[in-house]
C-alpha cells in the first residue's frame, strides 16, 4: 500500500510581492505525537516534525508568516516597502536554506527566525515573535540537542512574550488566554532558574482560577506546588529581561542564528 506523504502543497501567493509558490502544508492526521511537555510543546514520533512546515516563505521576497497569519490577510504598504528594503538582511539570514519542498530541522528552524524578523519588520505583536522562539526550542528538544542550545530560544521567548503582556494593549496570543501565556512565562522562567519571577507569575493564574482553562490550571498547579518550595530565589533575575526597547532592531545583525 501507497503511503500517504504526510505534506501537501497548496497554491499561494506572496502578499507583499505578489508572487505565486507552492507552499507546504501538513495533514495533521498523519503526525503522530509521542509526549505532551508541559510548555505545551510536542514531542513528534517521526522524522516529519510539523513545526517545520509552520511557516510559510515567499521564495522571491523571503516574507515568512504563519499561513493565517499573513499570507491570507492584505498588508499595508508601509509594511511592504519596509519588507522589500530588509530582503538583503533577510537573504543573509536564509544563507543557503531553500524553503520549497521537504524542510530538515535546520531549515524550519530558519523560517521560524524568518517569521520572527518580519512580525517585528511589520510591527505585529511581541507575543507572536515569542511564538516563533519557542517553536524553535521545542524543535531543538524534539532532536535531544543540549539545554544550553534550547535555553537560548527559550530566553528570546521569555523576553518577548514578557515585553508583549507588559505593554501592549492586546496583545497577540491566539486562543490562549492571557493566563495561559502568565503560565509559560511562569514556566520558561522556572527552566531557567529564575524562580522568584516564576513564582509572580504562577501566582497570577491561580489567582485568577476562573478565568483559567482547566487545561492551564491543571499544569499551573503542578508547577505552583514545584515552586512552593523555594522560599527564596535561586538566581540572580536578570533586569534586562523586561527592558527591550520598541524600536530596537540591532538584534537583527547581532544574532548567531548558526546551530550548533
Ligand atoms: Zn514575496
């Protein structure tokens, strides 16, 4: 018996150059998931991790956006130009990675850094390029790589989705709550050693227990009775987590976006 690939294409096109690709799409009814974390990330049985295909990349331009993110909505054009005058710097990001056809790790990875570069080119929510570093610390879990290469996303995600619930006015989170976002910096915070603001922030959910998802409760419980038990904190907090500046976008040139 044929089997069925477990990705298919489907006819796109580019919203900021008007290019027409193909671009890839799972059937999620033939992913299989191994283990739930409690980060909310997956651990997938095949070599076919659907986190790869999250994103959506433009082969001409480079835009990169989850598929009902920016690929099926009309963009204005400030953001288009501001687009099209990154490329170089969206080029030089890509290197040698070609986003049609089956994506490797390395390769979803970097069209999860793609995505992120462009929600901040188009002023789009913190918490939406939080989302796209935390996909690639479950990517790196998912292949048993090191803590300390996981660690790395999960500082970008924290930082992001910190400044995201700290001052934006609503923030896009998609259909968690904003207490299930309270609950993964909760979490990122714990894996990081920093139990103090762990502990802030898990006690905002429980707090709140009625406005919670059960599905959040449940985990911020288990993670709240982990946390009872350190009375003081464990680590330095570093203050520079909550203070990224709106407008700066020098991270862009500095990041080691190489893996190792
Ligand atoms: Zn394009």
């Amino acid at each position: 018996m044929t089997q069925i690939s477990p990705i298919f294409e489907k006819d796109t096109r580019c919203p900021i150059c008007q290019t027409d690709f193909k671009a890839q799409a799972i059937r999620s009814s033939r992913i299989k998931v191994l283990e739930k974390w409690d980060d909310f990330g997956r651990r997938y049985s095949e070599s076919v991790n659907p986190l790869f295909y999250s994103i959506w990349t433009c082969p001409k331009c480079l835009h990169s956006s989850g598929k009902d993110e920016d690929f099926t909505r009309a963009i204005i054009q400030e953001d288009k130009v501001k687009l099209l005058k990154h490329y170089k710097y969206l080029k030089r990001l890509a290197g040698k990675h070609v986003f049609s056809g089956e994506r490797d790790a390395e390769t979803g990875i970097k069209s999860l850094v793609l995505a992120a570069v462009c929600y901040r080119l188009k002023r789009r929510s913190r918490a939406m390029v939080a989302s796209c570093y935390m996909r690639i610390a479950w990517i790196i879990r998912n292949l048993d790589r090191s803590f300390e290469e996981e660690k790395r996303w999960l500082e970008r995600a924290l930082r992001e989705y910190t400044y995201a619930m700290k001052n934006e006015y609503s923030p896009e989170i998609g259909k968690l709550s904003e207490y299930g976002v309270f609950y993964i910096i909760a979490n990122i915070n714990h894996k990081l050693g920093n139990n103090e603001l762990a502990l802030d922030y898990i006690g905002k959910v429980i707090e709140n227990k009625k406005k919670v998802e059960p599905f959040v409760l449940k985990k911020a419980e288990l993670l709240y009775d982990d946390l009872k038990n350190y009375s003081k904190p464990v680590k330095e907090v570093k203050a520079a987590i909550s203070e990224v500046e709106e407008d700066d976008m020098g991270w862009i040139y500095d990041m080691d976006l190489t893996l190792e």
